[in-house]
C-alpha cells in the first residue's frame, strides 16, 4: 500500500481525490495547504507520492515542491501537480522537480494512470 499526501485548498476536490485513491488500495493523507503538507512531512510522514495543487493561499504547490528539493529526507519524493490554472514559468516548478501534471478539472481514471505510472 502506497502512501500518498494530496494537498489541495478544495476541500470537494481532495475528498474525491482521497476517496479514488483509497477505493484504488492506497493510503491517503490531505491537507489543506502546502505549510500543513510540508509540516507533516517533516515530523515524519514521508509519503511514496506528493500530489500538490499548484496555486493555494500563502505557500502554492510551486514552493512547496522546491522546499522538497531543498531538503535532504524529502528530495526523492515524486510530485505531482494538480491545477486549474493556466501553467507558466512563473507558476511552475522547474521541470526536473515534478513528476506529472493534471489540469482540472481532471478524469479520474487520467488520476490514477498518472499516480499508478509514478509509484
């Protein structure tokens, strides 16, 4: 069983992506913004996958992800980005420190093809 974080301010949209994940046999932990994610992972929790809404109040997916490359423990953790908003290069990370991208709103099934390809 694989264990994955989903930090996402929608509280709709991380309860379904809990849900399809967990229906599809893996452990999931949501939180509700990248501060509470990134706590989380350094008290402990290391996760085989983060999934990562790329804008959110305060910390956005973007600096969530490169704090993760910055740190010894959690750099090998893959990520992926969920948005609904139009990527840019002022918005994403740079393209070797995230794994997948799916735009909102999104197919379940594209949901764990890409989950289920990373881990």
């Amino acid at each position: 069983m694989n264990r994955i974080l989903v930090v996402e301010d929608n509280p709709l949209i991380g309860m379904v992506i809990q849900t399809a994940l967990t229906d599809d046999g893996h452990n999931v932990e949501v939180r509700k913004n990248a501060l509470e994610g990134l706590y989380l992972m350094k008290s402990g929790y290391v996760p085989d996958l983060l999934l990562t809404d790329l804008i959110m109040q305060g910390m956005g997916g973007r600096d969530l992800i490169q704090r993760m490359r910055n740190d010894n423990q959690l750099r090998h953790i893959p990520a992926v980005i969920i948005t609904a908003a139009i990527p840019n290069r002022d918005n994403l990370p740079e393209a070797n420190q995230y794994q997948g991208f799916l735009s909102k709103p999104f197919n379940i099934d594209d949901l764990l093809r890409t989950v289920n390809c990373i881990i």
